[in-house]
C-alpha cells in the first residue's frame, strides 16, 4: 500500500511540473490586454507642440485595430483638466494591413535602432514602433530615419491619425461651425493626395453624412462626395 502511495505522488508531482503555468497577458499602450498569441503592432506618437500630443495605433495581425489620442499636459479653455482620451476601434484595410506587416519583416520586426543621430534634424515628434508576438517582443524609437521602411511605416500610421482627428473635426464643424466645412474638405482633398490620409473609410460615415446633407454649402457636399470617390471608384 505504501508503495502504491509512493508511486501516486510521484506521477502528481510529474504532471505539475509538466503543466504549463498562466502567464498574465502583457498590457498594450492603451491599457487592454493584448493576446500574444497574435502579432500585434503599434505606433505611438508623442510631439508636445502637437494636436492631439499623444497618439497611439495598434493592429494586430488580422488588421482589428484600436486609436487612441491625448493631449495630456493641454487641458482646454477654462479647466486645469485635461479631456479624457478619445478612442476608437476600427478595422484596417487589407492592404496596409499587409503593407504594415511586411514592412516589420522587412526591418526585423523593429529590432534595431533606426534614429537619424548624424546630426540635428527638425524635431517631428517621438516616434515608437513595437512588434509583439507569443515568442519576442521589440521596439525602436526614433525622430527621423533615413531607412525607408521605417519613413513608409511610420507614414501610414500617422496619415490614419490625421484621418481620425479631421474626423472629429467635421463633426464639430458640422454642429457649431457649418460654414469652415467647405475649407476644411478641400485642405483634405490635398491632403490625401500628398497621402498625408489613411484609412479613409474610418470616416465615411460623416463624409456620406455631409454629402447628403442638402442644408449644407455645395462645395462642402461636393468635396465630401469626392473623397467618398476613392473608397467606391
């Protein structure tokens, strides 16, 4: 009997060792849990001269992704507060989805150091690339980059950024100040034309809003409608 007693324990003790333990869910940027057991990219912006100051994109492998601004040392007019974080989950595109991906194989997904430090160089903000999966974790900060894929990557997520916050932007305009509606489409229409916008269907909803809309000024609608062109050409 003692041996039978003897030979159980060992075989529990065997299979505890053998069991794999629950490690808790590294946390993201923005503070949700991020399943590591899909890839997950983000890009953070931090440029204090800037509006919003602070933003950070993250998109996993299946192109769910999640925006979040800040703005932390400015509060608005009138308070010592500043506005809570304006966040907002979309899906991205399937083709900078791929664009985004391979750009992070091509630069090992960001392990290395990309910053231009040759010389002084404009500040345009701290800028932070990770690279998340089951097995690494990796990150690089930079200013500026002469390495191109860095500049390419970097671009899409700010151009998404702009596209969020002129979103927000034309539903103000559209409440409380109808008449800049026109000036601020058009300055978009140049905008992504310089490919300074990306993701423009993040917005659509607002720009078929405003191209419906027969209360407002043509030109508002007409530009509205254009840009609605490069989603359904």
């Amino acid at each position: 009997m003692k041996q039978l007693v003897l030979i159980v324990s060992f075989a529990l003790a065997c299979a505890s060792q053998a069991c794999p333990q629950t490690q808790p869910s590294p946390q993201s940027q923005a503070g949700q849990p991020t399943d590591v057991t899909v890839p997950v990219i983000s890009f953070d912006l931090y440029w204090e001269a800037a509006t919003p100051q602070n933003y950070t994109v993250t998109m996993d492998v299946n192109g769910k992704s999640h925006y979040v601004s800040r703005s932390p040392t400015r509060p608005p007019e009138g308070s010592d507060e500043p506005d809570a974080d304006y966040e907002l989950d979309f899906t991205m595109s399937a083709a900078n989805r791929n664009r985004i991906l391979q750009l992070a194989k091509d630069l090992n997904y960001f392990n290395g150091n990309f910053d231009y430090t040759q010389h002084r160089v404009a500040n345009t903000g701290k800028k932070t690339l990770t690279y998340t999966d089951f097995s690494r974790s990796f990150h690089t900060t930079f200013n500026f980059s002469e390495n191109k894929a860095i500049e390419d990557i970097a671009q899409i997520f700010q151009g998404i950024s702009n596209t969020v916050e002129h979103g927000r932007k034309l539903q103000f305009m559209r409440r409380f100040d109808k008449l800049a509606l026109a000036s601020e489409l058009q300055a978009m229409e140049g905008m992504l034309q310089s490919h300074y916008l990306a993701e423009l269907q993040i917005i659509a909803p607002i720009l078929k809003n405003i191209s419906n809309d027969p209360n407002l000024m043509h030109l508002a609608r007409r530009s509205a409608s254009r840009l609605l062109m490069v989603l359904n050409p």
